[in-house]
C-alpha cells in the first residue's frame, strides 16, 4: 500500500512546474487508481494529504504554466460540469469513494462472510442505490460552486459561470490520442484552461505584429488583421463541412450563395441538403464572438446570442425562404460556449452521424459537442499566438522576372 501512494506521490511530483510536457489524461487514469484503493481502504483521508499537496503546489501550476490561487485551485479539483478540470481532491473523494463501494457491495459482502447464497437481484439493487445515492454529491458540488464563486471578481465570474450555465465542458472529457483530433499543443491547451477560468493567457507578446497595439487578450481576439480572426471563422466552417459530408449528407457547399441580385452577392458558410428535412436545403451562418470585449461586458451572455441571431436571421431568413432553403445561425464565443440554437444543430448532426456510423446516440453527440469546442479554442490560441504579418515572397514569378545585376562593381 505504501509502495503505492509513493509511486502516485513521486509521478504528481516528477512534473516540474512550467515544463511542456504536461498530460491530463495520464492523471485521469491515475485517478480511477486512486479511487479504487478509496473504495477499498477504510479512513484513507490522511494517507491522501501527500497526494493533494502535490496536485495543489505541482500539477495544478503546471497545467496552467503559472501560480494560481487557493479558489481557482478549489475549483480545478472538481467534475468539470462544475467548473472543474475533471481533476478529483484525493482528500475529499476518500470516504465518499468508501462509503458508497461498501453500500454498493453490502449484499455481496453479506453473502461471502455469512456464507449464505448471493441473491442477484438484491445485489444489483444495492448497486444501483448506491449509484443514485452517488448522483446526491451533485447537490454537493452545486451548492459549493455557488459558494465558492462568491470569492472571485465580477468578470472571472461571469466567465466561469457561463461555462457552467452553458455547460461547456465536454472537450475536458476526450481522451487525447495523437490522430484522434483531440490533441492540443502545451500552448493551445494552456490558452484553453486560461480562457475557461478568465485568466490571461501565460507568456503574451506585449505588442501587436501588425498594428504595433498593446497585445491583450480583447486585441487578440479581435485584431482582424493577418487573416486569424477570419481563420478561426473558416476553421469552423470547414470541420462542419467535413462532419456532414461523413454523416453522408448530400449537396454540402462551402459559402453557398443565397441571393444575388442588384444589392451584390450574399452567401452563408456552408449549406447542405436533408438536414433538417429531406430534400430541402439546409444553410448555416457562424459567429464566434468575443464575450468578454469592452462593448459587450455588461450584456448577458443570452442576450448576446439573442441579438447576433436576430442580425443574422434579418439579413438571410427571407433570401433563404425564397430559395424553398431553412436558415440557422451557429453563434459561439471564444472560450467555446455555444448558443442553444447550436446545440439544437449539433444533435441533428449526432443524430445523422450516429445512423451513419451505427454507434450510440449520446456518446455521438459528446463527440459532436467536444470537437466543435475543440475547433474554437484550438483557432482561438492562434488568433493569440499566431503571426500577423505578412511573409515576404521571393519577388519574382519566373526567370522573366528576374531584376538585372551588375555584377561589375
Ligand atoms: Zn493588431
């Protein structure tokens, strides 16, 4: 037993802190290890302050390259439906993880030390009693969250919270394997988790490449210039293309045109046929707006999606309708949050892929959720890190070109 709390103690503790080589999905497994020695060992609370120590002062810096605070340190080690990272308080979890495996295996128990026969039917009632008696911590983490929240400043707040309310947590969730399209970069990943608890982002260039503007989060995420803010737009529009074209749908076209008369041309981002209805075409216009820029600051987050749908819906709805084609804008911020519209979309495209994959509905629609979200915040670490100017060219298209020499002085 002692072999092993060492073993966990000396990995957690091996990360050095600001080192690029960080992997959350390694502390997932280490985790269901941990837990299951809760499960099994009464009062294991002490033998875990090691391990909370160096999850608090080690891993946790680590993942986010930078100190972070006792709060935001609470709230990482919860489930990510409440603001967390996934990551689980080895202290806290300890008696819960006991008390509910001994409730789970009570009849079981009873039956190898009384050495009666097992009754299957009352054991796996006892099992999923103490499953639902697991879901009560639920209220736990709720009313902690609420707590715990009252200590941050209004905007890390308001930034945490819509995270919660609009439960953008599912790309916590995907276990990372190289080619999965899960893998993030240190950098994409640490922008990621700074996004989602309103931190700045670690090691910003402190002007822009291309304006010379002081270089802060708003001016990243907004500075069109260099083309990211209209990268990040197109990333978007490409990986919806590529979902429906495996879902198998037909006639998918990238910026369809919707109308085009007098007034010029207008398109939307992408638009496919038999979405929404069979035969009828489908056209789709995204957003990924910043939340938290200056102008929009006081808005509430509802109120934000409510107006960019209602431009959106003025300006295609009715050249739309005249093509016999539905409209639906996808309107999302840059930490990933998507509006309740989109979600709508994102369970008509589970529903088509999951038919065309033959695979579990629920389980389609989480992978749905967590690469769109992936999508957006991988852009978004681009719009923060990526290069502004322009590269300069060779100059010449062929040896026509070629500017004289005088090779005599
Ligand atoms: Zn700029």
């Amino acid at each position: 037993m002692k072999i092993f709390f060492t073993a966990i103690f000396q990995i957690i503790s091996r990360i050095s802190p600001y080192s690029s080589d960080c992997d959350i999905s390694a502390g997932t497994t280490l985790q269901a290890e941990w837990a299951f020695i809760q499960r099994v060992m009464v009062d294991s609370e002490e033998n875990f302050r090691p391990l909370r120590e160096a999850i608090n002062e080690s891993f946790i810096p680590n993942l986010f390259a930078a100190p972070i605070s006792e709060y935001e340190t609470n709230l990482v080690c919860r489930p990510s439906r409440f603001g967390g990272l996934g990551i689980n308080d080895p202290v806290k979890t300890a008696a819960w993880n006991f008390d509910i495996s001994k409730k789970a295996a009570s009849v079981l128990s009873a039956a190898i030390t009384e050495g009666c026969e097992l009754d299957l039917d009352q054991h796996e009632q006892s099992v999923s009693n103490a499953r639902r008696e697991k879901k009560n911590f639920d209220s736990f983490w709720e009313l902690d969250t609420v707590d715990l929240l009252k200590h941050f400043p209004p905007d890390q707040k308001r930034c945490i919270s819509r995270k919660i309310d609009f439960k953008c947590s599912g790309w916590l969730s995907a276990i990372p394997i190289q080619g999965n399209h899960f893998e993030m970069s240190p950098d994409e990943f640490r922008d990621s988790i700074a996004l989602r608890y309103g931190r700045v982002p670690v090691d910003l260039p402190s002007h822009c490449d291309a304006d010379n503007e002081t270089f802060d989060v708003t001016h990243a995420l907004n500075c069109a210039r260099g083309g990211l803010v209209y990268a990040r737009h197109n990333e978007l529009c490409d990986l919806n293309c590529s979902l429906l074209e495996f879902a198998g749908l037909k006639h998918i076209i990238s910026e369809p045109i919707v109308k085009d008369d007098d007034e010029g041309i207008l398109r939307a981002d992408w638009g496919v046929r038999g979405f929404w209805e069979p035969q009828k075409q489908a056209l789709f216009d995204g957003c990924i707006l910043n939340a938290d820029s200056p102008s929009l600051i006081k808005s509430s987050l509802e109120s934000i999606f409510n107006q960019r749908k209602e431009k959106k819906n003025k300006t295609y709805s009715d050249a739309a309708k005249a093509r016999r084609a539905t409209f639906s804008p996808i309107i999302a911020t840059c930490d990933a949050v998507f509006d309740k519209e989109a979600e709508q979309y994102f369970k008509r495209l589970a529903t088509h892929l999951a038919v065309k994959w033959q695979s579990n509905f629920s389980y389609t629609l989480g992978f749905v959720r967590a690469r769109m979200q992936m999508c957006v915040l991988r852009s978004v670490s681009l719009c923060l890190r990526g290069n502004r100017t322009k590269w300069r060219g060779a100059g010449v298209e062929d040896g026509a070109a070629l500017p004289s020499f005088n090779f005599d002085i």
